[in-house]
DNA sequence: CGTCTCTTTGACAGCATTCAACGTGTGTGG
DNA sequence: CCACACACGTTGAATGCTGTCAAAGAGACG
C-alpha cells in the first residue's frame, strides 16, 4: 500500500479554473437562477474544504466526485451525467472534491438556494429527494466496497452504468481505468484483468477499451445476487 | 468468499418484533408525540425492504443498520447511540435493515413528521441537518472501505468510537468482534489479529475484550494521516 | 464444573496488489 | 505518409495482505 505514493500524486489535478460564461437562466425546478460555465477535462470544479458557496448541475459531460488520503490515494464517491445535481452540503464546506471526467457543461447555483429550503422555501422536496437518493446510493456502494470481490464489483458497475445509459446494451466509458478503479476500490491492473476475463467469458465484448458490450447482461446482473 | 454461507446465515437475526410500551411523550426537538419501545439484544427493529412507516431516536443502548448480501454477507453502515435518530426514508420501504447491538430504548415517531417537513412545516431544519451528517459519514465510511488498509481501519474505528465516548481513552465496545469486522470490510480473525498487533505495539490495552484503553491516541491518529 | 458463545492464535491458501514489460491508439512533426 | 512520443491499457510474475479452516483459550451462566 505504500508505493502508490508517487505515483498517485501525479494524478491530483490542477487548481481550480473556472471559465465561468456570463450567460444566466431561469431554471424551473429549483426556482432560481444559475450561471452557466464550462470545465475542461481533469480540471477541479471545487476542492475538498473549499467554501460551499454554490452547487451545480450537470448540463453535458460527466463529473466525479472524490476524496483523497494524504498519501494520494483516492476514493471516487459518485460520478454524475447530464441533469445531475452535485455539490451540495451543510457545511461551509465542500465535504467532497468534484472534478471533470470529460470536457462538462454546468449550472451552478447560489448556496443560499439550499439555506432558503431550510427553511422552508420552495425546492425542499426536490432537496429532500436528491439528499435521500445520495444517501442510499452512497450506502449501496459502501456495501459494495465493503463487502464485493473485484469481479463483482466490475460487474455491478457495467450494470450501474448500462441502467443509467438508457439500458442501452453498448456503455460508452468516459472514465479512465484508474477512475473505475478509484471507484470501485481496486488497482488499474485489476479492472483490466477484470474485464478482460469478463471478455474471455463471453459476458462482454470490448470493440474499444472504452465501448463495452453487454453480451449477457442476465449473467453480470447475477454476479450480484 | 463462498464459505461465508452457512455460518453467516446463523447470524441472521429473528423477525422483528418490537415490544412496544404504551407510554407517549412529547419531543421538543421533533415537536411530535412518538412511542417508547424496547428492543431486546440481536432483535431485528427493521427489515431491509420493510415499510418505513416509522423513525426512530435512540434513547438507551446502541444500534446498527446494515445491508445484506443474498449469500449472507453483511455489512454495517453504522452504530447508532443515545440521541442518534435514525431509519429517516425517502421511500416507503427502508432501506437498510436496523437491529439492536445491546438491548435497546427507542422512541419511534410517525412517518408522516416527514413527509410534514418535507413540504415545509416544522423540523425540516433538523431533518435536513441529519441527512447531510449521515451523507457526510456514510462518504467517510466509502473512504474507509475502499482505500484504507486492516490496520487504518480498526485504528480508525477505534478513534472514532473514543471520539464519541466523550473524549475518554477507554472505550467500551458494544459490539462484537463480528460486528466490527463487517463494519470496517473485514473478517473477524483479521480485526482480533490487528487489535493484538496494536496491543503487542503499545497503542492500546484490552483489560477485556469489550475494554480497550488508547495508550498512544496520536499514533492510532496518525495511522489515519 | 460443564456448556456455550465469543475471542484469539496458528497454518495455509488465494485474491488483489505490486512491479515490470509490452501493446495500442492518438496526435504531432518531419 | 510515416515516425515518434506519450498517455492509456493489457498482461505476466511474484509478493503479501487478508481470508479460510481449524483448534485452543477466555468468560458468562446455569
């Protein structure tokens, strides 16, 4: 556990930089307005204990989530697609670091939108629900992490992802290896391993390291009983 | 991880079956009558799927909520103690099973102080406080899971659970060896070898088994750098 | 004092990691 | 158009951490 050292320092992105648009509007859901802005690839959105002063919606692109140890290891807590929301917390402060996955499009709201909810402005529903579904998301992986070999979780995360890809059989991975990695609480050369015996199998097929077909999505989803 | 089956399904607690006294009080914080229960040690308070017609408080004893897997792997989300709430859903069905550690006092509310808040009465303040505490420790927990090693774990668990014993450097455990292991990931041989290892190290001493005295809370700290 | 549960310890196996080398794909410049 | 660099991904070999299987120790309780 001691050698990732270096090398995972390396991957610790680049300060914040936001291109921020000046463009605003009006969003229905939450009743408040939000400006849009633009992140490219691996470029921090905000970093772990940076003031929570907005949070944000994903418009394109994906986004992840993350927290990292001091010796550069990192857990990937969620990633999130177009029309999620992300970044909100209770604290002053960003609980989490969320960064770019691919080039993103985002929305970002006033903090003060949340507070407001408190008590007992409009939009509390809506964060109640987004509040309750982390939570049991964040539950559901922390069995996974926990408790799931790395076939299973490899598994479960095409399965995840093809759900989420409008259960499309064909996922497209904007993610590198080392993210699915960092999600899934395992090493770069143990998802390949992975996916290649997966590949070998018969339950997937990869054209493409980052196209993967779910031969016999019965069979991943069974790897989950 | 196939041999875990039989021997873990014996761990699988009885139905529920809460012994629910008659008495009713009033809660200043909630501003909503709940009923007093007591649940004996190891009874199911309840079930993973179960309708969630009821939150709960813990008034004596502690609590653990935990996710199982259909071969009988478990995992802990967390220990609840005097003042924690928990069992708060979204949903209608719970989605974590909850138990008793020790033998248990509760006060259980009604659902619907919930759903009251949720559109704007009374407590959603302090709902919302909950969830994103609970969001924030459960990301924590991931983190633990995913990316630290035996020995940060139970240091970890064992900071934290002198954390919350008011600061004092013994701690009384709860919980068995079983419990801790599928708390933190792991098996129970492996939590006993490492609490040994800590002893034979001098971080700690176990006068007993459920009493383990924080000889060097900086080093136990610091393995979680 | 025996029984039962919980805990500890030992020996061994196996899965995931580590370290290292080799492919593969893409973009750039000659 | 090809050569090269570079990042990303795959594969192999060996180590090691944690799990598995087994047995013995320690308390609690009747």
């Amino acid at each position: 556990m001691g050698g990732q050292l270096a090398y995972r320092l390396d991957r610790i992105p680049t300060p914040p930089l936001l291109q921020a648009k000046t463009s605003e509007e009006g969003d229905a859901g939450l009743g408040a307005a939000g400006s849009v802005l633009h992140v490219a690839q691996d470029r921090e959105i905000y970093a772990e204990g940076a003031a929570a002063s907005a949070f944000y919606k994903v418009v394109a692109g994906i986004v992840r989530t993350c927290k990292f140890l001091s010796d550069g290891r990192r857990q990937i807590d969620a990633f999130y697609r177009a029309g999620d929301l992300f970044g909100i917390e209770g604290d002053a402060q960003h609980s989490l670091s969320a960064e770019a996955v691919s080039d993103c499009t985002l929305i970002a709201y006033r903090r003060r939108c949340v507070d407001a909810a408190r008590t007992g402005g409009a939009g509390v529903d809506q964060l109640f629900d987004h509040l309750l579904r982390r939570l049991a998301q964040t539950q559901d992986h922390a069995l996974l992490l926990g408790r799931r070999s790395a076939l299973e979780k490899v598994a479960a995360f095409l399965v995840d992802w093809a759900d989420q890809s409008a259960g499309r059989k064909v996922v497209s991975l904007a993610m590198t290896r080392q993210d699915i990695a960092d999600y899934l609480g395992l090493t770069i050369e143990t998802v390949s391993r992975t996916l290649s015996q997966l590949e070998r199998d018969g339950l997937i097929d990869m054209p493409t390291a980052r196209q993967i077909r779910l031969a016999d999505l019965q069979a991943l989803r069974d790897l989950n009983a």
